[in-house]
C-alpha cells in the first residue's frame, strides 16, 4: 500500500506564548484533491510552512510521500510545487528569466517546454518585470512556477486570490487534468466554493485546531439539513428543546430557519400537531456548514 | 549568479564613490605639501583628540603621502567599506524574509545550508571585489600624487587590515541576521553598530583612562600607524579578525539551519 500523500500527526507549533497550531492530525490520500479550510489566521498557513521546512514543529511530525518534512525536506521539494499566498516573486527580474531560474533547479534545460505550454495556457508576458505585473499575473507566474517540474504533490495557499475568472476556470481545469495524471493537491483556502467545486475531502482548521476532517458529500449529505418552516401563526413558531437544532433558529415572524442535524423523523412528529404554510429541506453549502463549526 | 547581479549595482556605486572620494581626497595631496607651514598653524589650534579621532598619531605622518592616504582610508574604507560589508550581509539573508521570496526559495530543493552558502559566498565575494578595486585604485592615486617614495609593502599591510576588518563585520552581519526573529530590515542597527563601535574605539584613543574600552572594537586590532618602522600584519590581529569572523558564520549557519522563517 503506497503512503499518504501527506501525513500529519499530531502536530503542534506554537510561537512563544502565542498559539499556531495544536495536535493537528490529518491524511492526504495519494492522488486526491484535499481542501483545507479555515479563517485568516486559523493555522492553515502554518501547517503549510511546517510541511515545507520554513517552521520546525514543537510537537509532533508530518511526512510527505513518507518522508519527514524536517530530515527529508529536500527530496521532498523535489517533488513538491508550492503556490504562496503572497505571489510575491523576485521584482526585478523577467518572468521569463524567473520561470527558467526556477525551472533549471529542477532540469539544466530550465523546463523550457513546460514554461512555454504553461505560458500559453495562463497568457503570460515573459518578457515584463515581475515587479511590473499585476496582482493577477503575478499569481499565474507562481502558479507556473509550482508546476515546472510537474510535482507529485501540489500545495497551494489561496491560489485564485487576484485571478479574473477566466483564468480561475483555467487553473481549476489544470488542476482536475494535472491530478487525473496522478498529482496530489492539497488545497489550502478560504474560498469554499473554489473548495466545494474542486476536493472530495475536506478538513476544518479553527484557532490551530482540526475540528472536522470529512468527505465535502458526507458534510453535505449526511449530518446537516437547512430547513425553512413558515407557520400557519407566528404563535406556533418556537422549536425549543428539539435536539439536532444547531445553534439558534433565525425566526421572522411566523418563519424560521435553522440547521437541522438530529432525526427528520423527530423534527416531523413535533410539527405534526402545528399548521404549517410551507416548509423546505435543502442540504446546505459549504460555506453554511463551515460557519456551523466556527460558530 | 542572480545574488551576484542583482547587488552587482550597489557594488558599483560603493566602490565608485570611495574611489573617487579617495581620489578626490589625494588629489589635493599636492596642495596641502605646499602649504605645509600654514596647515601646520591650522592644526596646532586642533585639539589632539580630533586628530586621533582620524588615526592621526603624529602630524608629520600627515605630510608624507602615505601618512595623508592613511588618515582618509580610516574614514573612507574603515568605516564606509565597514558600512557597506555589514549592511549587504545583514540584508542578504533577511531581504529575502521581509521581501517574501523566502516562500519561493525556501520550496524549492536547497538546504538551508546550501541557501546561506551562496548568500555568503556573494558577501564575502563583494567584500572583496570592493577592497581589492579601492586598494588598486588607491595604489594609483597613490603613485600619481606621491613626491617621495613610499613603502609599498605598508600599503599592502593596510589594505590587509581592512580587507580583515570589512570581512568581520561582514560574518557580524550575517550572524546578526540569524537571530532576528521578525522579517525586518535591520539596515539602521547594522550602520549604527560600526559608528558605535568606531566611536567607542575613538574615545578610547582620546581619554587615557578609557584606552581599554577600545579592546572591544574590532578598530582596535587594526594597524593604522603605517609610518611605524615595524609596521606589519600583526599574529594577533589576523586571529582575531580570523577567529572571529569564522566563529560568526560557523554560529550563523547553525542557527539558519535551524531558524523559523516568519513572514
């Protein structure tokens, strides 16, 4: 059986007094496309530069491709691309010559195929200063950078931060094509739809902590329901005491709106006596759910 | 190659400007020859202390070429070839903190080792391009404005003590940027460290009971009296700087090795 992708185990890093991330545990399978999601400064960064040997752990110990992030952080480079969230490459250089800087340590050609296949894939300006370019374009020459080398393992730290949506369609599709030949992503980001559109699997990061690490359709489809009920009287709209109601019910009158995550069958039985005008069950969005573990 | 170019113009314009400061300076070598008996008059009203304060120990040495190189080489190369040594090596491994590059050249596959090896490697490469470019240049200067011979072989001496000198403050900077613990640019620390220490070595020059504070500068165990008839590389002095400089940068690797780059 091969190795996990990425595998953490209880990894801690703290700053002094300050916390970073605590018992963090977690897998990345082989081949998949793992999102990690989380609020700015909830750890994901953290543990990215863990991964990549730029923190050294307090506790605990992360492996890619089975081995150790701090004794084997080279061979692993080797196979890794890393997109930062701050695209903030050498200024005063070309992209071109940035692109072919980074390509020769990994090819003495400079991986002159894949810059110019990737170039024309993103519409880069090789010959323009890094400095000179937008937020955007400076994105895409990281992006282009991280994939040079054509990396076993892919990890990237808001990616679409600054791409216009065309090039957002590009890079998810890169993506799909690059992990269906067999790279791994690991998918660090705030933005959960790019999440939902792209991972099967996702882990919830919160003040350094995991708090849920799971399949995006069984987060979907299994625990939580967003249920509307409109009353026939705006007497009849309380719903206390109903356990699986998560958090509080938003009422308005004589309709209410919560997380539903206990037996509909119960939720049913104690609506049966109450006229109801209309009612909805919907599975909720990513981002519903993910606010229903922060909250 | 990239480190090389991209401090390749800072390079150029350090070592313009002290050579043409240099030059500058001895071009009115001649001038001051001339009017040696009102110059004499000028600094007899200087207090001795301000003359020390420019490695000045006896005001005939100023009138022999060599003596009058000497006096502007502590200010120019001493100090300003000190400035320039520590602020490129503390920046050099910093810049690429505060800068953010670090996220790109810390993933790609490079120990840190290898990382701080090339880093320093350039330093002391500029280091020495600066003090062997001003020295020859010096040398011209030198052999265009001289009346009477000079001891090549003291120059030689000189230019030595301040190559060792730039090449300690050099290790000191890297060694400095090893321990800041947030991205920061530490520039300003970097300057105000050799003026501090220039200004200690000088007041300990200037004030009799204060001569041991000097032995805590690096300026101390510089030769600067190049009219001495026994002027030479000192043992000690080629130990210190030596020692020192390496034990820097053998304690600067290590702790880059190890260091948590913050961004």
């Amino acid at each position: 059986m091969s190795n996990p992708a990425i595998d953490i185990a209880s990894l801690t890093k703290t700053y002094g007094r300050d916390r970073g991330i605590e018992e963090v545990s977690l897998q990345v399978n082989d081949g998949e496309i793992f999102g990690f999601i989380g609020h700015n400064g909830a750890g994901k960064s953290t543990t990215i530069r863990v991964l990549l040997n730029m923190l050294f752990p307090t506790a605990g110990n992360a492996r890619i491709m089975g081995m150790d992030v701090v004794r084997d952080s080279r061979k692993i480079k080797y196979i890794t691309g890393y997109v930062p969230s701050d695209a903030n490459a050498y200024p005063h250089m070309e992209a071109g010559e940035f692109l072919r800087y980074c390509g020769r340590f990994f090819s003495p050609d400079g991986n002159e195929r894949r810059i110019n296949e990737l170039t024309e894939l993103f519409e880069v300006d090789l010959k323009r200063k890094i400095g000179d370019l937008s937020m955007g374009n400076r994105k895409k020459i990281s992006i282009i950078q991280s994939l040079l080398h054509e990396p076993r393992l892919l990890i990237v730290d808001e990616p679409t931060m600054g791409l216009d949506p065309l090039m957002q369609a590009r890079f998810f599709e890169l993506l799909r094509s690059e992990n269906r030949n067999g790279m791994t992503v690991f998918y660090s980001s705030h933005t959960l739809s790019d999440v939902q559109m792209l991972c099967k699997r996702v882990a919830i990061i919160r003040e350094g902590r995991i708090i849920k690490v799971e399949e995006i359709e069984t987060l979907r489809k299994r625990q939580l329901r967003k249920i509307f009920i409109e009353f026939g009287s705006a007497e009849e709209n309380s719903l206390t005491e109903l356990p699986g109601i998560e958090g509080t019910p938003l009422v308005s009158g004589r309709s209410v709106r919560f997380l539903y995550s206990g037996d509909i069958n119960q939720l049913l039985s104690r609506l049966s006596n109450r006229k109801i005008a209309d009612m909805t069950v919907e599975e909720p969005s990513l981002e519903e759910i993910f606010m229903h573990y922060y909250n | 190659m990239r480190e090389l170019r991209s401090n390749a113009v800072s390079l150029l314009i350090w070592t313009s400007v002290i050579t043409a400061l240099t030059a500058l300076t001895m071009s009115f070598y001649g001038v001051f020859l001339e009017n040696n008996q009102k110059i004499l008059a000028m600094i007899s009203i200087i207090p001795e202390g301000t003359l020390q304060f420019k490695g000045i120990s006896d005001v005939d040495d100023l009138f022999s070429v060599l003596g009058f190189y000497s006096a502007n080489n502590v200010i120019y190369m001493l100090v300003l070839g000190s400035i320039y040594s520590i602020v490129l090596s503390s920046g050099i491994l910093l810049k690429e903190e505060y800068n953010k590059t670090a996220e790109f050249l810390l993933a790609w596959p490079l120990t840190r080792g290898e990382v701080f090896y090339s880093k320093a490697a350039v330093v002391f490469l500029n280091v020495a391009v600066i003090n062997i470019v001003t020295a020859i240049a010096g040398y011209i200067t030198l052999v265009t404005v001289k009346r009477e011979p000079f001891s090549t072989d003291a120059f030689i001496v000189m230019s030595v003590y301040t190559l060792l000198l730039n090449m300690f403050f050099a290790s000191l900077g890297l060694f400095m940027s090893t321990l800041v613990r947030r991205a920061r640019p530490i520039t300003t620390l970097s300057i105000g460290l050799v003026l501090i220490l220039y200004f200690i070595f000088t007041i300990s020059n200037i004030t009799d009971g204060l001569s041991f504070i000097g032995y805590a500068t690096p300026y101390k165990f510089v030769g600067m009296d190049t009219l001495a008839p026994d002027y030479r590389l000192e043992f000690i002095s080629v130990i210190y700087f030596g020692g020192l400089s390496l034990l820097l940068s053998f304690t600067a690797i290590r702790l880059y090795r190890r260091k948590e780059i913050y961004l």
